[in-house]
C-alpha cells in the first residue's frame, strides 16, 4: 500500500538519504513530465552557482533556490549573486521574488509569483 511505503520504513529512509521526498520514487507510476513547468530546488551556496540558476530559467524551469549558506556566508557575495540572476529574469520578461525563510523564488515568463498577502 502507498500509504505504507510513504509513512512506513521506506519514508524514515528516503528523510534519511534526501533533503526532502521525491514521491515518484514511492509511488509506483509517476506522472509523465512532457508539457510541464519543471520545477528545480538549487542551493546558492557561492556566486558562481549564478551560472546554473540562469541557464535553468532561461530554459524555462521555475527554481526555488536556498539562499541560507550564501547569507550567513557572505552578505555581500550574495546580494550579487541576486543582482546577476535580477538581470537575467528582467531579459527574459521573468518574475523573482524572495520568499520565506530566505527562498528565492525565480521564474520564466510564463510564470508570475502572486504578491497577494491573505
């Protein structure tokens, strides 16, 4: 059973293994991924990560990048790291936003972030 596997032994070992769950590799039949908008978690530990974060988003995937390390790091490297990749979603008509606990949000433009607050 589904449930099994996720909330069973198999769960407490993919927590073990991963930052967070990949559900496709519980679940028997993942969906097929043709026509979608992927979605790419990125850490941004140093500015030259900029690079991999840019090319993502031109190619149309909406990152969800962690900006943690690089703050307690290096404040400054970091808010350049955010300037480039600024420049990068402005040339290509995208959306960034940072989000909570210090996630940077960056989008193709066929993507908006709602700043809606309810």
């Amino acid at each position: 059973m589904v449930f099994d596997r996720i909330l069973g032994r198999r769960g407490r070992e993919i927590e073990e293994e991963e930052e967070y769950i990949d559900f496709n590799k519980i679940i028997e039949e993942p969906k097929t991924k043709s026509g979608k908008i992927q979605i790419k978690i990125e850490k941004l530990l140093e500015y030259k990560n900029t690079e991999k974060i840019q090319k993502l988003v031109r190619e149309g995937n909406v990152i969800l990048a962690d900006t943690n390390e690089l703050k307690n790091k290096d404040v400054e490297e970091l808010k350049r790291a955010i300037e480039r990749i600024r420049k990068t979603v402005i040339a290509i008509d995208g959306d960034i936003v940072m989000g909570p606990s210090s996630m940077l949000i960056i989008c193709p433009n066929s993507v908006l972030v709602s700043r809606v607050k309810e």
